[in-house]
C-alpha cells in the first residue's frame, strides 16, 4: 500500500491522526528510494541550518522535518508542508504541534529565519 499524501489547506486543523499518518509515512519512507531531511532551527537566533534553496530541492522527494528547541530539554518537530518564492521573499510553512511555524530568507542561498 502506497503513501497518499494529505493535500493540506490554508485552515486546515492539525489532528493526532494526521500527524501520525505522517509518522508513518517518514518511518515507511526508507526503504522505497524517499527519507527524511533533518533541518535545526538554532534556539536562539531562530535561524535554520539549511539554506532556502536546500530545502526547496529536497522538499519535492523526502520528507523535510524542522526540530526546534522549546527548552533546555524539550524539542518538537515541524513538517515542512510548503516551500514559495514570491516577490523576493523566499519562505516556507511548517506545522505541527503545540504551533506552526513561518521561516523567512531574503534569498534562495540564505538561511530562513523564524518568524514571530
């Protein structure tokens, strides 16, 4: 049984479900030619360890998964669900839980940057 993407939508509700089918979809990945690309968001400056344009090249074949820091030892993950370019901002969407999340870059070699 193949994996059938969710088509996610502006306002759409994150539910445990989806987020699992999710899960499951990245631990099944590794064996069908696709994965996972692991991007840091620095705690402090909110910045990611990936440029724009990294990301823009995996996000069309794997999986991208930001992990950031909500604490000394606290982390949670955000999936990538969109990567645009539009009148020079080059940007990207991820979701998750306890909150979504909008990074920013000026150009497709810069390092998106958290958005408050």
């Amino acid at each position: 049984m193949s994996y059938e993407p969710t088509n996610w939508k502006s306002g759409d509700t994150v539910t445990s479900a989806k987020l699992n089918k999710m899960e499951q979809g990245i631990a099944n990945a590794g064996g069908g030619g696709g994965g996972a690309l692991v991007v840091n968001c620095d705690a402090e400056s909110g910045a990611l360890d990936h440029t724009w344009q990294e990301i823009w090249d995996a996000v069309s074949e794997t999986i991208v998964a930001i992990v950031k820091s909500a604490g000394d030892a606290e982390k949670y993950i955000l999936y990538v669900c969109d990567v645009y370019a539009d009148s020079g901002d080059y940007g990207l969407e991820a979701i998750g839980l306890p909150d979504n999340a909008n990074y920013l870059a000026s150009s497709a070699d810069g390092y998106p940057v958290l958005q408050d």
